[in-house]
C-alpha cells in the first residue's frame, strides 16, 4: 500500500491541519474534531450538522459553509463519529433556534447520533434529526438495517442548508430534507476497491473483468457481480435499478459522482448515457453535477443519485451557497 | 484494464456528449472537437483558447466560462488537438480584439498551435500566444524542448481570462499571461501510473515501495525514482524543487493538485505540509486550491504549483468566474 499519509494513526488529525490551513472560511476544532464555518453560530439560524467516517471527502467538510452545513465531524477512516464530536459541534453552531443532525444510515452513526441528541437536550438544545437512506441497492447490508445513505446526503444538505439560511424554523427544515430523502434515489457500480490505510490492502477484490453493481461507500458488497461492459450498458443498470425502485419523470437533479478514483473523464462519459436514458423515460435532468463529491477513498466506479425536483426544491437548490466543495451565487 | 468507456475510438466524443448534457453554459461542438462558452464571441472581448490532449480534465474545457478561457479543444487522450481545431476555436470566439492561445510546452501541441496561429492570421485574426512551462522537474523530456507546462496552466488561464474580462487589449493579456507563467513553478510526484484507454495498460511500473519524483502529467519519466515515505517528506521534497529553483517569499497562491487517482482525504494531509513549508520559508499561501484540477487520468500522485503573487495577480486571482471547475463571485 502507498499512501500519502504520515501515519495511519494520525490520518484524521493531519487531514484537519490541512482543511484548516486550506479553507480560510472555515473554523477547525482540531482537538475536538469539529469543522465549522467560521461565522457559526448564527444567531436565530437553524444549526445543521452532519458528520460521518473520514475517507469520503469532500463529504462531509467539504460542504461547510453558507447555505449548507454549519458543522461537521469526522470520524475515522469509514467509522462513525462519537456522540461527543457530535454534541460538541451542535452546541457550537446553536444559535437558538435549533439544531439538524443529518445522518447517513449506517449503524454506528444511527446510534452516535441518537445518543448526542438525547445529550444535547438533556443540556436544553432542541434537536431533530433526518436520516439519509437513498441507496435502492440493497435492503440491509454489512453495517445497515434498512437502506444505506449516500450521495443523496449532498442534497439534503444543500437544501436543507438553503432553507435554514432564509430563518425557517426547525420543524420546517427537518422537514424538507426528510422530503428531500424521501425524493432521492442512488445506486453505485465499482470497478476497483478503495484501500483502508489501516487494513493496508484493498477492501475487496474484482477480477479485470468483474464488477460490483449496487456498491456501498465502504465498499459493502452490492446486489451482484457482473461482467464488466461498455459505459452505456454499465448505466443504463444502475437507472434501472432506480426506475425500478421509483419511476423517473419530470424535472430532475441529477448527481454523477466519482468514487475517488475515477478519472472526470469517464464520469462524463456515464452522464451522457444517464442523461440520454432521462429522456427516453420522459424526465430531464435540470439541474446536475459531475465529479467527485461522496468518495469511497480511491475507489474506482461511480453512483448516480437522482431527486424528483419540485419547484421549491429547484428554488433552493439554486440559491447562494459558499463551501469548499460546492459554490455558486457568491 | 477496465475503464468506464464505450469505446476506445469514441472516448472523446462520448465525453463531449456527457459535457454538453452536464453544463448548459457551455456549447460543445462535437464535431469540430470544440468546447465554447454559450455567449461567445464576444464583441471587443480578447479571446482566450486553450487545449491539449485529453485526460487530464478538468483541464481545459472545465474551465471554459466567464471570467477564464472562451473556447478549449481536446486532443485525443494524451495527444496534441489538430490545427483545425484551434482555427475552428480561434474564430468562434473572435470578438475583433484578437486571441490569445495558452499553449501548454508539448512539442506536439506548440507545434499545432504555431501553424493554427499562422494560418488564423491569414484570415485576418490577430493572435497571440503565451507558453506555459512550469513544471521546475526536468529541462527536457519525452514530449518537450524545454520545462514542461503543468499546474501552472490554470493560473495562466484564471487570470488572464479576468483581465480579458476587463476589455484589456490583446498584448495586455498576453503580457499579464506570459508574467503569471513567468511567475509560478510546479513540481510533481507518482504513487501509481495512470493507464492510457488504447494502451490498455498503466504507462510505468513503479514498485510498492517506489515513488516517482518529478513526474509529467503522461507519465514522463521525472527526476528520480525513490522510495516511498512519510507524505511529510514527499511535500517538502517537491517544496525544495521548487524554492530550489526560485526562493519563494512573499504571498503566494498555491495549488495543491490531485493526479486523478488520490482520495481528497491525502491531498489534504500534503497541503498541511507544503503551508507549513511556506511558513518556514517566510512565504504565505494567501489564495489556495486543493483538489484534481490539472489531471493524469488515474493516476495517483500530486502536483504542487505556487504563483508568487502581486497585488494585480491576486486582485484577478479573485475577480468572479463561471466555469465547470472553477467558481465563485456569481
């Protein structure tokens, strides 16, 4: 294994220094592991935090800031974060109105996140929670009960985080991202494992002519493998996957996302295919990103996460936002 | 090799359908290979062009938008874009303030632009052009007479593309081009090669132990092959190359550049260290990027380009821009 890393021990640690020295507009708690913006908290503001295991940057960091997240926590590489980084970053971005912890469904996050809110208003900081479980691959799975929680994290918390910033009261933006979730659906194909620095070997192996429909994020095993193909058939299974699960039409917000080890290159050529089967079921794509945004460390393959927009959803999807991994309109 | 493609004949014009389908504020014309930003030309505008051999997106049509390049053309992976379609740029963006081609120094591509520039002028179409070496690793190599141009590319064309913004005359932007490049040194490092679609296999062998110093953005031989270590180590070995080469001092605008294949996650951890390095060198990192912006299909690795700044290069540095890969101010 090579990696650019000091120390498999400081991994996290290291990488904070490094957000910290990067992004000016951000306040890192290093000691505590805690990303904040830096104007947090903002008074009267619905707080959102979000926060989950290292390795699927630029989620969650990478979206601190305005119009999205006020706080996130990293845990360690693919591990949960602990209930104190979480009660830690919801005080510190409590401005009074409240606070949302947005929660992939993972077990260990589940569990953490439940814990600190239980904390949080034992210390009188009203908390409401949304859990992200777009994932249509599998059912349950390796650290799941029910579906996991991926790219759709990235919407939730644009929107969520647009309507936060317009003053919305706490009931009101939980419930938007529940709908957000309930509107999105992902599903993921890897080429090639990710390699935990701490296991020092790939998470999993694929022949040269194999690959892993329905992967999760720590490289959970999906629904099967397969035989590698061309792009176009590659694409056409995962919108199946979601078509089937939910039938696409009308306006869609479309995320192609790179697992980490993916050229951009490629990506483009499996959003032209998700673009061309959009429209042959009658829906379009009007609002889209192409990149790496929920990483599985160098994984290669991608996911394709799809929210049903309405005209709410589009509103706030185009509002301002200004963070390391996500910026437009300032 | 198990590449997301349809084919190994139809990668670049899949990946223009998949960038015409993800940014509407770009028009891609497929068959001529080129990619434009929806408004132009624009009247009394400078016109800016790049281009070069595809894989190492976003570089250059992710930086096609307001405020950076007007027009981009894309070889095939790795290899020179013809003279027709530098032509074919050059006029469609053709305002009647001229052009400016940023060339990257590849024998291949200086050669194409030179004859493209000739041929412009034919018809009437005043260019100029700027050559982009700055990558400090070798004086020669496989592709080159002269330093190669890397990361530095992005400054040229960010930069010069805010003054061309201003409606500054054809030499002006040329001038401002030329001091930006003349400005800025990048020093590269391979973990891994990355693999050509049509060669069908990784461009080098390094050893799990091996890491290659110095390396080109197509897998060119660089310095030295070393051995693998603390990314402590690694940062301060390309930091040394590069303040070797000009002492750095002053504020500075870095780019801590991802190869294609290395996780967010490690890009960070190296960026802690080459600010660091900056610190002690009594440099500044004013204005920052992290992130895969001058790629190597998946190859793992970094690069790092530093700009010595001065109050105009910073205050364009900052001027709103509008491109796939670069945003912020609108």
């Amino acid at each position: 294994m090579k990696k650019l890393i000091n120390s498999v021990d400081t991994i996290v640690t290291d990488t904070l220094h490094g957000v910290a020295a990067a992004h000016p507009s951000l306040r890192v708690d290093i000691e505590n592991r805690v990303i904040y913006r830096r104007d947090a908290p903002r008074q009267g503001k619905v707080g959102l935090v979000s926060g989950g295991g290292a390795g699927h940057e630029p989620l969650h960091g990478g979206f601190v800031g305005y119009g999205m997240l006020d706080a996130a926590c990293p845990g360690e590489v693919f591990t949960s974060p602990v209930p104190d980084q979480m009660i830690e970053a919801s005080k510190g971005v409590d401005g009074g109105a409240g606070v949302l912890h947005i929660v992939k469904n993972y077990t260990g996050d589940v569990l953490n996140f439940e814990m600190a809110a239980e904390l949080c208003a034992d210390e009188g900081i009203e908390v409401a929670s949304v859990l992200v479980n777009d994932d249509v691959a599998v059912q349950d799975s390796l650290y799941t009960a029910g579906r996991r929680g991926t790219g759709a994290t990235l919407f939730v918390e644009k929107i969520a985080g647009a309507l936060a910033e317009t003053g919305a009261p706490l009931a009101e933006v939980a419930r938007l991202a529940q709908e957000v979730n309930e509107r999105s659906r992902s599903f993921g194909v890897a080429l090639s494992a990710g390699t935990v620095p701490a296991a020092g070997k790939p998470t999993f192996d694929l022949s040269d002519t194999e690959i892993e429909l329905g992967i999760g994020i720590h490289g959970e095993p999906g629904r099967t493998r397969s035989t590698h193909r061309e792009a176009r058939e590659i694409a056409r299974l995962a919108m199946d996957a979601i078509n089937d699960d939910v039938p696409l039409s009308g306006d869609t917000l479309v995320l192609l996302n790179g697992m980490g080890g993916t050229p951009l290159l490629e990506l483009y050529i499996v959003y032209a295919e998700v673009a061309a089967y959009l429209e042959e079921k009658g829906a379009t794509a009007v609002r889209r990103l192409v990149g790496n945004y929920v990483t599985s460390l160098d994984m290669q393959g991608f996911s394709v996460s799809v929210c049903r927009l309405t005209d709410e959803l589009t509103r706030l999807w185009d509002a301002p936002v200004e963070t390391p991994g996500l910026r437009w309109g300032r």
